[in-house]
C-alpha cells in the first residue's frame, strides 16, 4: 500500500461535517465564540478540526465559504502549529499532566496582541490531562478573555472537564463514523484494497484520524499484529514463562505496556461481543476472527467481562507512578489459560 498523502486545502474533514457547517456559519456570520471544545476520543480528528478552524480565522485567501487555502503562510504555519500568533499547550516530555505554571505562562502570552494574524490562538491538546489547578487558572481567561483570542481545546469528553470549564465553551461531540462509511471513503479516495479499506475501518473503530494513521506509520500496525499474537501465545504459557516474558518486554517500559494493553482490551472486548451477539458481532480485529472464534469457545461472558475490567483498572493504574514490571505480571497472571 503507498504512503497515505493528505491535501489540507479547505477543511478536508471527514465524518464531521455537521461540526464544519456550524463552524462555518460562526465564522459567517461573525458569531465567533471566545472559546471552543472539541471532544471525541483519541484519533477521531478533534484535533485536525481545531487546526482547521483556527487556519479558517486567519488565512489570508479564505474564501466566501470559510474554507482555508491551506498554501499561505499562516495556514502552513498553522497546520505545523508553529505560528507565532498560536499558542500550544500540551503535556511537557516528562510529564503526564498540563501543569498550572502552563496556565499562568500561557495567559502572559495571551494578552499580548496578535503579531499578524487577526486572532491569537490558544491550542490546549488533551486538556483533560491538565490538573485540577491548572484547570481553575483557566477559569480566568475563559471568563475574560482578552479581544481577538480563540481557545481551542480537545479533550476526551465533557465529563473529563471541571463543570466550569465545559459550561463556558461551545461544545463540539464528535461521533465515529459507520465502518463501512469509513472503508468507503478510503476506497474512492485512497490508494488501497477493499480488504486493506475495510481492516483500517474495523481497527480505528471508525476513527478517521486514527485509521490514517496506522496507514501512514507501519510499524502501529506491526506493532498491534505483535501484541495480538502475543496475546494468543500467553495464552497457553504456563506462569514461569510469563514472568519471563513481562520481564523481556515490559521492564521500565511503560508505554510499551500502555500500548499492549489497549490492544488486549479491543480484542477481549471483540470476544464478549462475539460471545454475545454471534456472526452478528462487528468486530474490531477482524483480520483475527478465527483466533476470536477459537478464544470465544472455551470462554464465557462473565469471564472475558472479568478480563476488560481488569485490564481496564490496570491501564488507569498505569496513568500513575507504578512499578511497571510488577504491574506487568499482575496483568499477565491474570489472564486464562487455554484449554
């Protein structure tokens, strides 16, 4: 399959057309909203679309229909997050949160006045990793905003949001699209077979953004084949081999561990639905539906709901300075032997 090429002339969005009419009409009719949020789970797009309606509020071609040229040099440098009109805050490297000295930094910038683009934008990444702190120091700016700046911000759900925070943004819900919509789109519009369309539909879960993704970058996609035939070998080993394996893979490795995790818990939620629903299932790894099968036949529905709970509190652990080795084992003991 050739390297997924992407035009960002226009919006270019795909699934969320409903939030790029609204998102038009604001910019239309001048009713722009002093701060925005963009909620969905992780590669639906919430963060391609915040990118586009910030290029759509300063390009220097948009046209009568708020649609972005994506050449000038405010929509390149948008689309790099690098302009000097564009503030992005996001976890540091070494940090697992947005921290309040983010905040209070950010709001020294903000109430600057642009440099050269009509608006000043405030991109705030996965802010429902920020604080508790640094989410009340936003407070502030969302009540008084200073004239000609845009908050942008992306986070996994409202929910996630302190009540004060969500209640002063306009909300944007984006939905994952149908599978077979999605494999659809990549067919008429990408270099790909029906087959390969279809598998990257299935495993983004009708995440756009997602999907591209793993066609853009293939070791994700090596890399969740591994964990998948990982997860079938554990299986059948015995607990001495397990230990060795937790020790050969996941020792001071966290995101490793983060990164298998999330696999083991698509495929143990495609065995409940398979247990449940039959050959009406919809199932994510379908390029594994044999070994699915093979799995589903010595297991039963309380048992696999016990393993997405568990693993489900293991990744939540992993969010906090635990000793990854030994939540490895934890995780790897835990698991069925097969029959």
């Amino acid at each position: 399959m050739d390297e997924v090429q992407e035009t960002k002339q226009g919006w270019q969005i795909v699934g969320h057309d409903w939030a790029v009419r609204m998102l038009q009409q604001h910019l239309q009719t001048g009713q722009i909203r002093h701060a925005y949020l963009f909620c969905g789970p992780e590669g639906i797009g919430r963060r391609t679309l915040a990118v586009r309606f910030a290029q759509a509020l300063n390009c220097q071609a948009v046209d009568e229909n708020q649609q972005p040229c994506g050449t000038c040099r405010i929509c390149t440098q948008m689309e790099r997050m690098q302009h000097p009109d564009m503030t992005v805050v996001q976890c540091l490297e070494d940090s697992q949160s947005i921290k309040v000295e983010q905040i209070r930094e950010l709001q020294r910038t903000l109430s600057l006045t642009p440099i050269e683009a009509p608006y000043r934008i405030a991109m705030l990444l996965n802010f429902h990793l920020a604080t508790h702190n640094a989410q009340n120091a936003l407070l502030k700016t969302l009540e008084e905003a200073p004239p000609r700046v845009i908050l942008l911000m992306t986070a996994d759900s409202v929910d996630s949001l302190l009540p004060t925070i969500a209640s002063r943004c306009e909300i944007l819900r984006l939905r994952t699209m149908e599978t077979n919509t999605l494999a659809a789109y990549f067919l008429d519009t990408l270099p790909v077979s029906e087959e390969e369309a279809q598998l990257f539909a299935s495993i983004s879960g009708g995440r756009v953004g997602f999907a591209l993704s793993l066609m853009g970058e293939p070791e994700r996609a090596q890399r969740r084949k591994k964990w998948l035939d990982d997860l079938l070998a554990l299986l059948s080993m015995d607990r001495v081999d397990r230990f060795q394996y937790a020790e050969k893979n996941f020792r001071y490795e966290r995101e490793l561990l983060i990164s298998a995790g999330q696999v083991w818990f698509t495929f143990w939620r495609d065995v409940l639905v398979r247990l449940i629903e039959g050959e009406k299932a919809r199932i994510i790894h379908i390029d594994y539906l044999p070994a699915i099968d093979e799995v589903a036949a010595w297991m039963d529905v309380q048992s696999t709901r016990e393993q997405l709970t568990g693993l489900q509190k293991h990744l939540a652990m992993l969010e906090a300075n635990v000793n990854t080795q030994l939540l490895a084992e934890v995780m790897l003991l835990g698991l069925p032997k097969a029959d």
